[in-house]
C-alpha cells in the first residue's frame, strides 16, 4: 500500500514541479536555473516543517508526502544537469555560484522548516 501512496504523491510532485519551473522559467528574465533552485528551496522548507513535526511512525501521509511528492518535486538530476551545463558553457563562476547557492539554500530552507514547526507548534 506504501508504494501506491508513494506513487501517487510522486505524480503528483513532478506535476507540480514541472508547472511552477515553466512559469518561472517564462517570467524569468535570466538564463541562470532559477526555477530548479526555487523549487529545491520550497520542497528543502516543507520537508523540513515536516521533519520538525518528529513524526514517530511513517503512516501513508508521510509516504505520500515526503517520500512520493516533495521526492519528486525536489529535483538532484536537474540541479547535476544544469550545474554541467553552466560549466560546460564557460560559466564556471555562474556554475559555482548555482552550486553554492542551492547547497546553502536548501540546508539553510530545511532549517527554517524545522523552526517554523517548532514557533507553530508552541502556539
């Protein structure tokens, strides 16, 4: 029953995922991947307000959500693609700057995750 949940959230967040990167992607007025690093921000924050939640058991929301959604919504073989990309078009400050900002960005969203649960929680 696991991998129907999972299944299912996993549609579900590479639909997502592939909706919100095109409409960025059209309003964006740069070539700079800005929609993969939005979209690895936004999932890094929900898995980290989900994480904060210390759930104990893994009951079919949570297959659903973090394993099948937010696993397909974030998106590593995007974030790899375009890193290579950047590199192999002679932009290797722009290529740095990618990598450096979605590694310091996600961990830092996952935080801020993690404490928005804990403010929410002692409301």
């Amino acid at each position: 029953m696991n991998l129907l949940f999972i299944g299912i959230g996993g549609g579900l967040g590479a639909i997502s995922r592939y909706g919100l990167t095109s409409f960025i992607d059209k309003i964006s007025p740069t070539s700079f991947p800005l929609a993969t690093l939005l979209v690895n921000v936004i999932g890094c924050l929900l898995v980290g307000f989900v994480l904060g939640s210390s759930i104990q058991s893994k009951d079919s929301t949570y297959y659903f959500f973090v394993i099948g959604f937010l696993g397909s919504f974030t998106t590593m073989s995007a974030f790899s693609n375009q890193s290579i990309d950047l590199f192999s078009s002679n932009t290797p400050i722009i290529g740095s700057l990618y990598i450096m900002l979605t590694m310091s960005m996600t961990i830092l969203a996952t935080f801020i995750g993690i404490s928005l649960f804990a403010l929410w929680s002692n409301t």
